[in-house]
C-alpha cells in the first residue's frame, strides 16, 4: 500500500473521531450549513489537528519530559487538551466554522478523539493503516 492511502485514512480516522466528538461533547461545534460544507470542515480540522500533534507536540513532550514522569502520564491529558484548544483556536483563525468553547470542552473532546481515533485503528487492517 502507498504512504498517501494510509495518509488519507489517518485523516478521515481523525476527522470520523472529531466528528463524534462534536456530537457528545457540548462546547466542540461544526457550525457549517451542509453537510458537504461541515464534511470538508471535519477533514480540514483533521489535517490542523495532525499538523499540530506532529509538530508541537514532540517539542512539548521533549521539554516537558520531567512533568511526564512527576505526574505518570497524567499532564498528557492537560497537553493534549491545550492543544485540542490550539486546533480549536487555528480553525477559527482559518475561518472554519469549528469551534472548541473551553478548557473542559477540550479536556473531554481530546479523550473523545483519542479512544475513537484507538478503536477505528484497531477495526482498520493493518495492510491499510500503515502506522
């Protein structure tokens, strides 16, 4: 399989897992009027969010390393939330109709994503998702 079929299935797991984040989570919006308008909404978002966990987020664990064994893990959640917020924040900058209202909302939100982004990946075979 070619390294741009696992590209464009990363981005549609991410996008499918924002999308369920903004059905469960109040305060996470896809304001967009069709459905067309918040599908092409979902993958932009999704190719931000990407941008941002593979740019930002090595340098903030890298720095951050000390925190990670203090606290066992645990200020992973707050990182991703505030980058969840970043992605929230970048969108609405674009002009994209996605919002992330909070630190709450964003602290749920990047749970959501991750445990549906996990599941998705385990239902995809590994042949296609080449991670």
């Amino acid at each position: 399989m070619s390294n741009a079929l696992a590209f464009l299935i990363r981005v549609v797991v991410i996008a499918v897992s924002l999308w369920v984040a903004t059905l469960i989570v109040p305060g996470i919006d896809n304001s967009a009027g069709t459905t067309a308008s918040r599908v092409g909404t979902l993958v932009v978002v999704a190719l931000i969010f990407g941008l941002v966990n593979a740019t930002i987020k090595p340098i903030i664990k890298t720095l951050g390393c000390a925190f990670y064994l203090l606290t066992l893990g645990l200020i992973g959640l707050v990182v991703n939330a505030l980058l969840f917020m970043l992605v929230g924040y970048l969108s609405s900058s674009l002009g994209l109709p996605f919002s992330v209202g909070g630190f709450g909302a964003a602290f749920v939100g990047a749970i959501v994503v991750a445990v549906v982004s996990f599941v998705l990946h385990v239902l995809i075979p590994d042949r296609l998702d080449q991670r």
